[in-house]
C-alpha cells in the first residue's frame, strides 16, 4: 500500500470514529483528544515492548504488538491530517537531515 493509500485509509477509519463519538458525545474528538488517544496507545505500545524483553508478560505478544505498532501509526497519520502536516514530505524532509547530521558525524569522528 502507497503512503497516500494510508493516508485515505486513516481517514475513511477516523471518519467512523467521528460518527460514533458525534452519537455518544454530540461531536467528534478534538486534536487534542486524539492526541491523548495516541499517549495511551503509546502507554499500551510500551507494556507490549517490555512484554517482548521478558519483562512483563502478555498473551499473543506478536500479535499484539503488530495491532498496537498500527495504532500507533493510525494516530500519527490522523493527528498529521488534523493540523495539515503533509507527513510523507516531513518525513523526507527530516530523515534527509538526520543522515546529513550523522554523516558529518561519523566522518567526524574517523
């Protein structure tokens, strides 16, 4: 799947939740909510990770994991979409920077 394909998709998926939480709330989350959501997903992420180190434990762990490492990434995309961040170009963008940064660095340190 393209990142544009991605993109539709979160949307499409964030489009229901708006649904559901205009009947159960009167409107739907705010960037904020949705970024709260995210801290939570990140919160479950991190018992999952520790869960895959032996330092917790979790059923399905794999699984488990793979969902949440979706959610995750479902919130970034939305929370993007939400404050007009066009994520593929700042991705690009900021990745282009950090290899420019740690190649000056390693050249640097030789």
């Amino acid at each position: 799947m393209t990142f544009p394909a991605l993109v539709r998709r979160a949307r499409r998926v964030r489009a229901l939740y708006a649904e559901l939480e205009k009947r159960r709330d009167g409107r739907p989350w705010s960037g904020a909510e949705l970024a709260q959501g995210f801290v939570g997903d990140v919160g479950d992420l991190m018992k999952l990770v520790m869960a895959k180190e032996g330092r917790r434990r979790a059923r399905n762990v794999d699984a488990a994991l793979a969902h949440e490492l979706a959610d995750c990434l479902w919130s970034v995309l939305i929370l993007a979409d939400v404050y007009g961040v066009d994520l593929e170009k700042a991705f690009v963008r900021t990745m282009a920077g950090l290899e420019r940064r740690l190649s000056r660095k390693r050249s640097v340190e030789r």
